[in-house]
C-alpha cells in the first residue's frame, strides 16, 4: 500500500493508499462519520457509516497524530471532490488537551495575543499555512528574480562593531568583553559586496530596537536586500526594485494560488512602469487634494502615504506609487544626493496600497565623498574605516534596496497587525514562543 | 552599441560592445599593452599597440573603475580564446591606492590575517570569488532539493529567552530592560515547524560564543538546517541527509563548474548508500587499527574522525562517513533514545574527509518524555514552555540534522582554516570588517 500526501490523492482514485498527519476533525451526519486528516499539504475526509472502522480516533482529542488507511474514491459532496472509504485508523500519538482555539473551523477565531502566545500551535490552522507558504514562496521569487539578473547570493555578519544606520535603536550584545550590535541591515556589506560581484541580494534577519509596540514595526524581521553597481542613478535602481516586485508576484501566482485563495487575497497588478512622484510634489499634492499643508516636513506620514496611495489608485490605478527625492536631511550619509536639487536626495521609497515597502537609492561611491558625508554628518571615520576601504580601492556608481517581507505580507493580506505576518514575532513584551 | 559582461564576450565575436568593471592588470609585452578588465562575472583582455588607445587606463591604480570600448575578436592566445581589439577606456572612479595585496596575480598571495583585515577588498580576488560563488551555489542547492522534496522553507527568530542547546557558549543581548539570548540553532524552531509543516528548512546565521581560536570554528556561521517528521527513526534521517548532500553536489558540478576548476578542487562522489558505523563499533576499529584505545570515551576526538575517515576512504572507497548511536551522556535532551542500548542514541554525525559535517538524530517526540529528559537532564521546565506546547498537542516522530556551510567549503576545497570560507568571519578579536 502507497503512502501519499493529501494532495495526491486524486492521483490514487479506486486504489487503497495509507495517509499520516493530524486528526483535524470528527462530525457525524445522519449516521455517518466523517474523519479529516490534516498533512503538511492539505487536509482529506474519509467516510464511514461503522464507527468501529476508525474506533482509534474516537476517544483521543483533535491534534492527535495518526495513520489513516481508505480507498480513495470521487466524490461530488467532499471537499476537493475526493475522499476515503472503508477508513481503519492507527494511533502514532494520541493526545487529550483542547488546542487554545479551534484549530478544525474554517476561520481561525483567536485573539491577536492569543494567536501569538499560542503559535506554536496555532500556526497549524490553514489559514496561518498559507501565509506562511506564500512568506516561502515571496522568498524564493525574489531569488529566482534576482539570480535570471545575474545576482549573487551572500550572506554577512549579524554582529557589527558600530551601528549601521546610526540612531539608539540598536540591540547590545556583549562580545568577549566588548559591547556589539545586532545588525539592523546589511547596508555596509551589500555595498561592500557590489566591488567584489556588481551585483548581491541577501535574505535575512535583521535588528531593530524600537521601543513602541505599534501594528507595523517588528524588533526582528526578514530584510529582503538588494545591491548592485554600474547604474545612472536611482530610476535604474526603481527599475530593478519594479523588476523585482513583478518577480515575486508572478512566483505567487505561480506557487500560491491555493493559498490567496484561501485567505481571499488578490496579488496586485504590477504595471510595466510604476509611477511615480518627487517628494515635494507629494506634498503640494497633499496639499491640494486634502487641505493640509505638509510642505517643509521632512518626512511623509503614514497619513500622506495612505493619503498617496488611493492616488495612485485614483490617477494611476496602480497599487504602487515610487515616491522619490526625499530630503537630505532624513536620510543616512551614504545617500547621494540629487545634483540638480542638493537638499533632496536620490532616493526613493516604494509605497504599496500606502504603506512604505521598499526603500532604496543611489549611494555614494567615491571615498572622499563619504569622508565630506560623515563630516557633515558630524560622525567620525573610524568606527567606519573597514566600510570605507571598499571605496578606497573603487567602486562605480551603485545603490540598491531592501523590501520587508513581513510589510509585504502584511499588506498584500491586508492584516491589522505585522505581528500576525511572521512565525513568532518578536516585540518589546515578547521573547518566546 | 551593447553594453555586456566579461562572459558573455563570446557570443559578440566582430561587434563592438561596451564593457564595467575594475580595471584587474595593465602590462606591455614586445610593443604591445595588454589590459584585463575583470567586473563582478569574469575577466577579459584588451590588447593593442598604441597605449594612446587606453590612455586613461595608464595613469590610475589598479582596481580603478573604467568603461572598456571595443570589438571582439578570437584569438588563441587569450585567455577564454577571446580578446577585444580597437580599445578605448572611459574612467568612472579614478584610484591611486595600492591594494594590500596583488589583485591581478593569479594565486592570491596573503597572510590570513591580512585576508580577513582587508577582506573587503582582497574578497575581490578571483579564487576568493570563487569560492563564494560555490557558497551561493551550495545554498541554492539546498534549497533547490528539499523543495523538491516537499519541505517548506521557514525564518524564525534570532534572539530568545533560552539557551537552545545549553551551555555557556551563549551571546548575551540586552533585550529591553531583559536579558536575551543568540540562537545558537534554530533547533526548537524547526521542530515546533514539523507540527505545521511536517517538514521544514531554514537558512540562517547561528551563534555560538565558543571562547576559543581555533582554524574550524567561527562565531557565526551559516547553518543549513532540515527537520521533517514520520521517520522511523535516525535511518530515515541520514538518507534524507544523504540526498540533500548529493543534492548539493550535484548542483555544485552545474553551476560552479568554472570555480571548482580555477580551484583545483574535485567534488566527491556521494555514495548510493553512505557507509555507516556505530560509535562503540568506531571505538573498536580505533583500538584495531590504531592501537589507541578510546574506548569509553563519550565524544570522538578529531584524531578519531580522521582515522574514521581514512578508514572510509580505503575501505568503503568513500569520502563520507556516517557515525551513528553517540552515546545519550554526549547529546542534548530532546535527543531519542535506542531502545535496545538506552546508553546509546538514535543520533549521528555525518563525516566528510575526517571532520563532523552533519550533526542529526532523531528527537523525542511525545510531551511526557520531554518532562522525563528535563528532569533527566536537571533541567526546569518553566523556560522550556512554549517549545513543549508543540508536544502537548501531537507531534510524529521526527528528526533532522544540520549542514555547516562553512566546514562544508572548508573540506571541500581542503582550506587550513575554517575562517577563510566566509566573507568576513566573527572571531574573539574579530568584529571589523
């Protein structure tokens, strides 16, 4: 007898197979019992009008782990148009306690800290699976996009001698008698890595100390990174972020059809160019549509981007809207500068139905440049030095960006919270599960 | 005219085309000038007889930013059987510095300590490309196998409340006014994921704060790790490892051809079925042998892998060994048992050319023997919590091993010390560049 997986057993119609996973549920119907087993894959019925063929299952509590057997057959009433007949269970690990929420409900009904305090459960309900298939497949269709672009693969230390994007929102660590940091982007390294390959990506955690708990900042999160040398400025850098972003959405259309389906998700249309709008223009059109005067702040809110985004939807009927130019004076010093204009930048954040995903740009390139920036910036050379070597020894024009997985997530299942878009997130409270 | 990369030259033979990159050599032989231009995918000779041609080229250093012009033409006595006629150079980022070590030789001649202090730019060097273009190649490997093996790729967090695998060889952050933990593995993790996913991979830094220098350790390091339910036991686990290496080799030999050859390294050849000894079994053909008795001891020494390796190689013909049933004193609690030799356990080390590759084994799996090991262990449960939920509520028996990155270059291409495999190693003194 062939052991399968749930979601090949259309594959096995009149053939008896063997199948192993969860006991997700027990009904019974006007004399029948209906039995789902829920795999890594998906879930499978089997039918019985005599309890006694699946009696194992009866006295131990949904979550238990079991072996079931059956003859696959169609059906028009089974979810998926199949299901098992003639059914015999055996036990592999019976348990007895009530999972914190109903993990056999189609809609898994929990409270947000519920959902968290209990993941390690809870992540086993369909619906948290499929979010968590397509965070895999988002990750594996921006390497598939960056590797056809000739990219390279890298992965750099976690643990750095000063912080990267300076500010206090650093995590300390004690390092053989030094103080340390937790890494909050590869920023130094991607660049680095662009004198030694053009072009790297790297996928990986990064740190960030921010002390308010608020539904859209995570004190870990995944940092999709992108770098890459020999560009004009920060349009050849939004053209690969746009490349990229089209990359991943065809990936989950591709990979994760099931899955949007089942949290009722629509993947956006990623037009051939996205627009976009300098900074200063975003404000004068704030002010124009909305009344409010956001002229001379340095930064958008997260008002003007939502305020932005329905723009772009209105004017454009894009989901995505680059903002660029931002000011000088709210980026980090690596950031080159917009030669026409010396107090905005060459910078750009990528907004997705009003939320800032992406943020990237042109960065300096030549070493006395970066020492003018850090005098400027009244920081001093040597907490940098090894970053700077890179420059020393040439580098060409270069920028890149990084995409926030979780925000990606987040706003593409259109979720209230980013803590709910990552396996066990990481807060100020919250250090396990 | 087309602006291509160094490798694909070839299929531009009569054009002109435009190339970037650093600017690798310049050297005159009998009246004529040859200038190598190497950008992030390969290198290329220009030639010509009158140095007006790439005159900007003549008065910069070495590793100068330049843009080549020129026609491609076939000629045996380039390298590649391709050069390009007709040069002309436009300067990007004009240098004057001499590299701390020579770029353009073809072995990279340096002290490791100057490897590792100008990492930044000596991981320019071909042979150093090289090998983190096999680094990247491993990894999408990897991934590449247990995706077709139905495992789903996971990110899970970094910084914890407990020390994963105890010990002291932890780094301490300062998390919020709470003291926190480095992941030493994404071991509790992975194993939670099995209950969700049923199998499950992460690619990801650890940590260890291991207080030694020695050539095979590293304070971070990239771990390949595999975990996946309804095994058997830990038979099910090596030929699952066993795949996976195949996997890679296999991928290594498609895609990183060209490094393998530039560094003289042979892949092996990964066994149907690797050979396999059981420790007590390993400790006797030691005392056979080699005349020294280990017996007793609860670990094996490096000096045993070796010989255990020797002995692989002559008698089984095979760089790889596994080494199963490490004694229970020796491995950490959530480790399973053997039933008929309870000292023993369902665990093993895969040894590649004499040195510990893979660690793995099969873990308890039932929530009542996770409180029987802790107390075993006189361990508490309380900081244990959330990983035992995952128990209580059915898991399969499971198991899994991890894959160090690094010690896998490190054998391949035979390297004396493990911290030249990585782009820039974490080590006691080291947390720059």
């Amino acid at each position: 007898m062939k052991t399968i997986r749930t979601i090949e057993a259309a594959g096995y119609v009149g053939e008896p197979v063997r199948l192993r996973g969860w006991l997700q549920n027990v009904r019974r119907l006007g004399g029948i019992t209906f039995l789902v087993l829920r795999d890594g894959y998906g879930t499978i019925q089997a039918v019985t009008e005599d309890d006694a063929d699946i009696a194992a299952a009866l006295t131990v509590g949904l979550e238990s782990v079991i072996e079931l057997r059956g003859v696959v057959v169609t059906s028009d009433q089974a979810p998926g148009g199949i299901e098992l007949y003639q059914p015999s269970v055996t036990m592999i690990t019976p348990i007895q306690v009530t999972p914190p929420a109903p993990l056999h409900k189609k809609q898994l009904n929990a409270a947000v800290p519920t959902l968290l305090d209990h993941a390690v459960v809870l992540n086993r309900h369909p619906q948290r699976r499929a979010l968590f298939k397509l965070a895999a497949a988002a990750m594996a269709g921006f390497r598939a996009t960056l590797n056809s672009q000739g990219f390279t693969e890298i992965q750099t230390p976690k643990m750095v001698a000063s912080a990267t994007e300076g500010g206090a929102n650093v995590f300390k660590i004690a390092y053989f008698g030094r103080e340390a940091y937790l890494a909050q982007s590869p920023q130094f390294y991607k660049q680095m890595m662009v004198g030694v390959f053009e072009r790297v990506y790297e996928v990986g955690p990064v740190f960030r100390a921010e002390p308010h708990n608020t539904t859209r900042h995570l004190n870990q999160y995944v940092s999709l990174d992108v770098e890459f040398g020999f560009i004009e400025d920060h349009f050849t850098v939004m053209a690969m972020a746009r490349t990229v972003i089209a990359g991943i959405m065809d990936t989950l259309a591709q990979q994760g059809s099931t899955e949007l389906a089942l949290l009722g998700a629509a993947l956006p249309v990623v037009p051939e160019t996205i627009p976009h709008i300098h900074f200063a223009a975003a404000q004068d059109l704030i002010l124009e549509r909305h009344g409010v005067d956001v002229r001379g702040e340095p930064d958008l809110s997260p008002q003007d981007e939502r305020w932005l985004g329905e723009w772009a939807k209105e004017v454009h009927g894009s989901d995505f809207l680059f903002v660029t130019g931002y000011p000088m004076s709210k980026r980090p010093f690596y950031t080159h500068l917009d030669e026409a204009r010396p107090q905005y930048s060459n910078s750009f954040d990528l907004l997705f139905r009003g939320l800032e995903l992406i943020t990237g740009g042109q960065r300096l390139h030549r070493y006395e440049q970066y020492l003018a920036a850090l005098d400027k910036a009244n920081l001093p050379v040597e907490p940098f030095a090894t970053y700077l070597e890179a420059f020393k020894y040439g580098m060409p024009p270069h920028g890149g960006f990084a995409i926030g997985l979780e925000r990606l997530l987040m706003q593409l299942l259109n979720l209230p919270n980013i803590k709910l878009t990552t396996l066990f997130p990481r807060d100020m409270q919250r250090l396990t599960p």
